[in-house]
C-alpha cells in the first residue's frame, strides 16, 4: 500500500511490486491489491500459495502475536478511509482447515515509527 490512512507514505512500494512481478515471470498469477482493507486482503490470502506485502505494520514486542500488516478500512462512499489492521492471530483463519499452514516468516519487516524489527511467525505444527 504506497499510502494508509493517517500514516506516512511509502516510497518504492509501486516499483516494488514492478519488480516482484518482473522477478516471478509469466509462470505464476499475480493478484495486486494496491489499497485493500482486512476482508479483501483475507480473502486473497485464501487463494494465494505466495504472499508478498509491501505495507507498514505494527510489531508487539512484548507479545508477538499482536503483530500485524496496517491496512486500512473498507469504505461507504460517503466515508473516509481509516486505518484497520490484519493481525497475526487472524492469517491461519484464511487457510481451510487441513490446508497449507502460514508462512514461516509472516512479518518479515515490521515498522513502528523509525525503527524497523524483524519478527519471525510461529512454525505450523
């Protein structure tokens, strides 16, 4: 997401996803979502085998679990976007049960103002 709501911007990210698609080649589908908010974002999750996020998050670094990509909210027309954030705990709810299990590293960069840390997800069992 190059911008959320109430945030700073991210410069790199529209170049980023240039290069990700350049890099995975014609052999793979690739499905951007430049603004999504959680329900979208769950959604594809559902779908995808590879996910690659170029967005801020939050880290907790007391309890890891509340960590999470910011996205932001879905919108009425009439409404402005919000910030809303898709946890760590809510991922393994995208895969159906008996599915492939998360990602190892489910939030690889994590940015909380201007430190960045790196946060590794729990193993599937």
């Amino acid at each position: 997401m190059p911008e959320i709501p109430r945030a700073d911007h991210i410069p790199g990210s529209r170049a980023e996803i240039s290069e990700v698609i350049a890099a995975m080649g014609p052999s793979v589908s690739i499905e951007t979502l430049e603004y999504p908010d959680v329900a979208s974002a769950m959604a594809q999750l559902q779908e995808s085998n590879i996910t690659h996020s170029a967005c801020q998050g939050v880290s907790g670094l007391v309890d890891p679990s509340k960590s999470g990509l910011i996205l932001q909210t879905a919108k009425m027309a009439t409404e402005e976007s919000r910030q809303d954030l898709l946890s760590v705990r809510e991922v393994p709810q995208a895969h159906p049960a008996g599915g492939d299990c998360i990602p190892h590293r489910l939030l690889d960069r994590a940015e909380t103002g201007d430190k960045t840390s790196r946060r590794r997800s729990p193993r599937c069992q």
